[in-house]
C-alpha cells in the first residue's frame, strides 16, 4: 500500500518534512511549491534558529528547560506548555537532521557559533553564512529535494498554485492546483499545508510576495479551525525605506541600541530588558514613539550599530553580518558610522490553521506545519528564531504521525464566523493592505477594528477576489474578527481601548459554509 502526501510548500517545513517522508518506500510525496524554491519566508531568515544541543554544543549553563521557559515567557503565558516542551526537546534532533542533509551552521572553534537574541536568557542561536542562515538551509534542503527528484523518489512541480484541498466523505482525497495556467487534480491521502504566512497582509512587511495566506484560505474552505489569528507579529527594526529590508534582532544581540531622533535610549524606560526585551515590547515600544514624536525629537527611531563596530573593532560588522552589510551600503548607508532609521514591519503570524502536537489539523488527513499552523508554541508573542525550529520540529512530527498510521483528527472549540453582509464594494488589494495596517496593526482599537471590518465585509460580499486575493481577503476579515473579539491586550495583540488583561480564552474559528 503506497500513501500519497501532497506537501504544498518549499520553505523549511515543507522541504524538511519532504525529505523525511520521501525516506519510506511507502509514501510517495509530491511537493507544490507556487514559486521558485528560494521564495519563501524560509530563505529570508537572518538571525538563526534556536535550539539548546547536547554534547558540550551549548552554552555553559544553558539548558532546553530555558529554553522552553524563555518561549513561554515571550508568547506572554499564552503558550501550550506540552507543545513548547516537544518544540524545546526536540530541537537537536532537528539540527542533526538538518546537518544530516548538507546544513553548515558558523562554527567558534569546534563547537557552534551561538548568537543572542531578544528574551533569550543565553546565547543559543545557531547560524549560517553570518545572517543568511535562511538561504543557507533552503539551498541544502533544495538541492537534497532536487537530488531525489531526479532520481525519482519524489515529484517537485515549482509554479504550482494550491487552489483547494479536496475531501470526500468530510477527508482529504487530494488536492486541486494551477499549474502552466491549466488546473490539475492530485489525488492523494494526505496534505501537508507548509505554505507559510500573510505578511503581504500589511503594508509594510519583511516578508516577501508568496507570504499571502493561501494555506489558510484553503483550510479555511475545507473547514478546518483556525485560531489565534489575532496575534500577528511585527518586527521592530526593519528599515524604514522602500522594501523593509529587516534588520536582524541579533544585531541587538551584539549590542546595537535604538535611538530616537534627539540620540537618546527610549527602551530602558519601557522593560527593563531594553532593546532585548521580547519582540512585541520593544515593536510597541517604537510604534508609540513613532506615534507621539517624545522629548522633541520628531518620532523617527534608529538603530544605532556604530557602538557594536566601536566595541568590536573596524571589520566587525562586515565579518558578522555580512549580507546586512552589503544591503545596507547598497541602499546608501554606512551602518559603521551612520544610524539606521527602523520601524516595524509585519513579519511572522502566531495563528493559522490549528492543530495537535502531530500537525493534524481537524479536517481527517489534512495536516498543516510552520508559520501556516498554529501549534500553540507561541502563545501571543513568538521568541525569536522558533519559527524555523517550529517548521523542522512539527513538520517532522506531522511526517511520523502520518507514516504510523494517523488516528482521528483532533476536536477544537470553535466559533462560527458570521457570513460579509452588507454593500458590496470592489477589491483592491493596496487598499486591503493600508486599511489592515491602519487598524490591525502594532496598535488597534474597536472604532477602527470596526471600521475595517464593515469594508472587509464589503469586498467578502462583492465576491469579485480570486486567488491569492482572496486568500489575502479571507485572512483579513478573520484577523479583524479576532482582534475585535479579544478585548483586552496582550502579547502582539494591544488594544489602546483595552490595555488591561481580562484572560480571554483561545480565539478559534470554523466556516460555517465549509465544503464537506
Ligand atoms: P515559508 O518558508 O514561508 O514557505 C512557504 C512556501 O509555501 C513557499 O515555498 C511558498 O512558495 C509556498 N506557497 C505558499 N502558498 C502556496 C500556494 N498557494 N501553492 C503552492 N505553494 C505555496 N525565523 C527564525 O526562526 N529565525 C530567523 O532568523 C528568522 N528571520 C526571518 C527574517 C525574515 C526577513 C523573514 C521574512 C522571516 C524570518 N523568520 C525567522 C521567520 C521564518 O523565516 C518563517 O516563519 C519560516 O521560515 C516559515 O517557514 P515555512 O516553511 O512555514 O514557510
Ligand atoms: C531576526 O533575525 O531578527 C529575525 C529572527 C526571527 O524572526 O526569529
């Protein structure tokens, strides 16, 4: 008996979980992926991927215990403790088995080179290339890909645009997608959703083009849950010019500090963590000072790294973060004797499609990994560099529980999202785009939640979005939704109307006009 997997997605999730699968003569795993394999959020990754090893590869004292309880810390008490614990525990396995298909990570000496991030209590970021681990794993993982494909122990089909997943008797029997501009069906057993997030939601973003919410439009049609949609979280220093090139958080690692306009620190006065402290904080801690213009200065923040290139030496920078050193100078800064201006950029969303702690979603056969899912590791807030070891820890479990023999898919509470009513108003996505960072941005309130939400239903009733548009749409309206539903602030999710915490439970949402 062969089962046929169906990974829709090429970043490290999709890849990871690909390459494991395709290692059982059982399984036969096709791979889509709707554009080359180097776009996707996966490549773009700078800073690292978090993971405590064993065999003196840690830092002195560092334990995965920490690890899991700097993670819960961060994601602001919402995280699942048992999902946190797997993604903590089971990091090493995942950088062995990256390492196993061609992964080099920087080395110090014998051991790893760990990195410092925001709200890590030690050094304990693997990287590749200096800031390029993204690029580093997707190149290893794609070229192991492209190596079984020729030889046949896998289907790749890149330009492959997932349409829907299609069930029968309320299960997974395959998948519908466009591919040369025809549309195609697959029949499979299984579908892994590993398509990443929905940065293209906002306008400002670090994410790039593909991030556009397709896996959860095509949940969300098959009927799966979704949930905590409400957290979606904004990178505190992306440039602010044209294309948001993100600045890495580990450039605060090694001792960068924000400014604003009339040079002094502002985060000492916010957390006692100051540039550290965990990434909603410090987004925040900048977006407010953007908004009120403090003490004067005129509301701009900068990254100041010449302290980091004063305290290590001429050449550091270069050395460290050398693709940030060739980007920076290329848009016509010296980060070694200039300060950066930053703002804060959509870059990673919490929620999506939820699921257990095998990647099973509520939809039989249906499967879901990455930024795509929502396994509950991150509670309100992800910690910096999880989300990579997210994709390989959950991607590789979804794999083991589909190859043991996948039991029932798990029950979620969730609530019927009410069908767009109202007038009916064409689509445009920049405007989509403008109105979600007006009103579901960094800072929200209910007046513009609401406001957001009646023209949300507008486009939804006109009906007129296709494709990616409307995945973007979908998306949207169910962001609003949760963001107006959780009265209360908390992690990524700040409402000035409601500053205080009034522990609402899990937001979680069902279609009620789902296809069965
Ligand atoms: P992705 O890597 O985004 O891959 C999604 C894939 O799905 C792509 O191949 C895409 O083409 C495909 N796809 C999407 N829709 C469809 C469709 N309809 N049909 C077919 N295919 C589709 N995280 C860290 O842990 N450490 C970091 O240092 C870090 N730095 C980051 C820097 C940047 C600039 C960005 C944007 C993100 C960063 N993140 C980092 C977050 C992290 O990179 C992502 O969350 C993670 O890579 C997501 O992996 P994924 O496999 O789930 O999805
Ligand atoms: C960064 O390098 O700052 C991004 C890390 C992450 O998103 O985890």
């Amino acid at each position: 008996m062969t089962t046929r997997l169906v990974v829709v997605g090429a970043g490290i999730a999709g890849l990871y979980a690909a390459l494991l699968a395709s290692e059982d003569r059982g399984t036969h795993v096709t791979v889509l992926s709707k554009g080359r394999l180097e776009q996707s959020n996966t490549y773009y990754a700078q800073g690292g991927i978090a993971a405590v090893l064993g065999g003196g590869e840690a830092a002195p004292g560092d334990t995965v215990g920490a690890h899991a309880a700097d993670t819960v810390a961060a994601g602001a008490g919402l995280s699942d403790p048992e999902a946190v614990r797997v993604l903590c525990a089971e990091a090493a396995a995942g950088i062995a088995g990256l390492r196993r298909f061609g992964v080099q990570f920087d080395a110090a000496g014998p051991a790893p080179a760990l990195g410092l991030e925001a709200a890590h209590s030690a050094p304990r970021i693997l990287h590749a290339g200096g800031d390029a681990t993204g690029a580093g794993i997707s190149a290893a993982l794609s070229a192991e890909v492209l190596r079984r494909a020729r030889a046949g122990l896998l289907t790749l089909r890149t330009g492959a645009f997932l349409e829907a997943v299609e069930l029968a008797s309320g299960a997974v029997s395959g998948v519908r997608f466009r591919h040369d501009g025809k549309e195609h069906r697959l029949r499979a057993e299984a579908v892994l959703l590993a398509t990443g997030g929905a940065g293209q939601l906002f306008e400002h973003t670090t994410n790039p083009s593909v991030a556009t919410a397709d896996g959860l439009g095509a949940a969300w049609r098959a009927g799966a849950v979704v949930r905590d949609l409400e957290f979606f979280q904004f990178h505190p220093t992306a440039l602010a010019v044209p294309g948001n090139l993100l600045i890495s958080e580990a450039v605060r690692g090694e001792g960068a500090v924000l400014r604003d306009g009339t040079g002094r620190r502002f985060m000492p006065d916010v957390h006692p963590l100051a540039e550290l402290a965990p990434r909603d904080v410090v987004a925040r801690g900048i977006a407010q000072h953007r908004a009120a213009g403090r003490d004067g200065a005129d509301g701009e923040v900068y990254l100041d790294a010449t302290v980091v290139e004063a305290g290590q030496g001429a050449g550091f920078l270069a050395r460290r973060f050398p693709t940030l050193h060739r980007l920076t100078a290329g848009l016509g800064f010296d980060w070694t004797s200039q300060w950066l201006p930053v703002a804060p950029a959509a870059h990673y969303w919490m929620g999506g499609v939820a699921t257990d702690l095998n990647g099973r979603t509520s939809v039989p056969g249906l499967y879901a990994a990455g930024e795509a899912a929502a396994t509950g590791v991150h509670g309100a807030n992800r910690l910096a560099s999880n989300s990579l070891l997210e994709g390989l820890v959950f991607g590789a479990r979804a794999v083991r529980d589909l190859q043991a023999g996948a039991g029932p898919a798990p029950v979620f509470a969730a609530l019927p999202l009410e069908p767009a009513r109202g007038e009916r108003s064409g689509f445009d996505r920049m405007e989509l785009r403008r109105l979600m960072s007006d009103a579901a941005a960094v800072l929200r309130d209910g007046d513009r939640l609401a406001v957001a939400a009646k023209q949300l239903d507008m486009w939804q009733a006109r009906g007129s979005a296709t494709g990616e548009d409307a995945n973007l749409l979908q998306a949207g309206r169910l962001l609003v939704a949760s963001a107006r539903r959780r009265e209360e602030s908390v992690g990524a999710h700040f409402r000035t109307d409601f500053q205080h915490r009034n522990h609402t439970g899990p937001v979680a949402w069902i279609n009620p006009g789902a296809a069965s």
